[in-house]
C-alpha cells in the first residue's frame, strides 16, 4: 500500500510539473477499451458485477497518449468496480461527438452525496474515511485522472445520484484527417 501511495505520488508530481508531455499517436480508443475489459472481466464476475462496452459504430482513430487513457480507464472501471455491488452494472461508453470521442464509465453503485462531488478530484480524497480493507485507494487515482485527461485538453467531469450510480466523462481528440 505504502510502495503504491509513493507511486502515485510521484506519477502526479511528473503530471503536474508540466515535465510530462503527452506522446501523441492515433489508437483505436475501442480496441484500447475492449482489451482493458478483459483485463477487469474475471474481478467483476468474482464480483458478480456485469461488465459491458457500447461502442456506436464506426467510432474512429484518437490521437492521444496511449498509456496514459489507458491509465485513466484503468482508474475509472478500478473505482466503478469497487464501488457497485454484487447484481451491479458497470459500462463503459463511446460516442463520436463534433470534436473528438466522448468516453463514459458509468456505475450502478452506491453514488457520490452532492456535497462531495466538488471534492472528489482533490489530492488524498477519499469518500469513505474510514481504513478498513476496503479502502484500497490513496486518494490519488482521480485527481491523476483528472490530470491526464486536461493534458489531452478536456476536462474530467461526473455526474452521480446517491443509490443510483456515477458517470465519469470525458472527450479526446480524433485522429486528424488533413
């Protein structure tokens, strides 16, 4: 746990030193989507939570980071996993938009209190305080998330209704064509 905070931590001091840039080169954001499902379909099942993916056709090229999507995909599915229970649904979704993909990761958990949703992205947060074996997280994952998605020049946003779920959003670029 401690090897891991001090991983994060120097992953976002890179991020936020503006010494990270992002290495830009076209990927399938589906494909990309598609093998890191696979990667989380054994934990959701031990979980008995139903993992799916809804690409609208034809969804194109993105020019972006690569590993750092990844990264923040990893992130959004750990948390929505973490925080639906047992009969839950966790989907990720895209949607070609004017300028670039719009990618969702919604949950059928718990939900985050209105009051929180400012807080989420700040450095250390957690919702539950409580350090108890579920509480895995240091507190960093989202505002890294956050990080990397403002270096692909979107913004990180969330919607979430208490005992309904939590929508994690953002766009990235498509590949240019001229």
């Amino acid at each position: 746990r401690l090897g891991k905070l001090v991983s994060e931590l120097f992953e976002l001091a890179k991020l936020d030193s503006y010494e990270t840039s992002v290495n830009n080169e076209t990927f399938s954001i589906g494909e990309l989507t598609q093998d890191i499902m696979q990667k989380f379909q054994l934990q959701a099942q031990k979980r008995k939570v139903q993992l799916s993916v809804n690409l609208q056709e034809n969804i194109g090229l993105v020019m972006g980071d690569i590993a750092m999507i990844q990264r923040v995909l990893e992130n959004l599915l750990e948390n929505a996993l973490r925080h639906t229970p047992s009969g839950g649904r966790v989907s990720v979704s895209m949607k070609a938009k004017a300028d670039g993909i719009q990618v969702s990761v919604e949950d059928t958990g718990k939900g985050i209190p209105a009051q929180e949703l400012p807080k989420i992205f700040e450095r250390f947060y957690q919702l539950e305080k409580s350090r108890n074996n579920d509480a895995q997280g240091a507190g960093l994952g989202l505002a890294i998330c956050r990080r990397i998605v403002e270096l692909h020049g979107s913004k990180l946003q969330v919607a979430s209704e208490l005992g309904k779920g939590t929508i994690f959003s953002f766009q990235i670029p498509i590949q240019n064509t001229g």
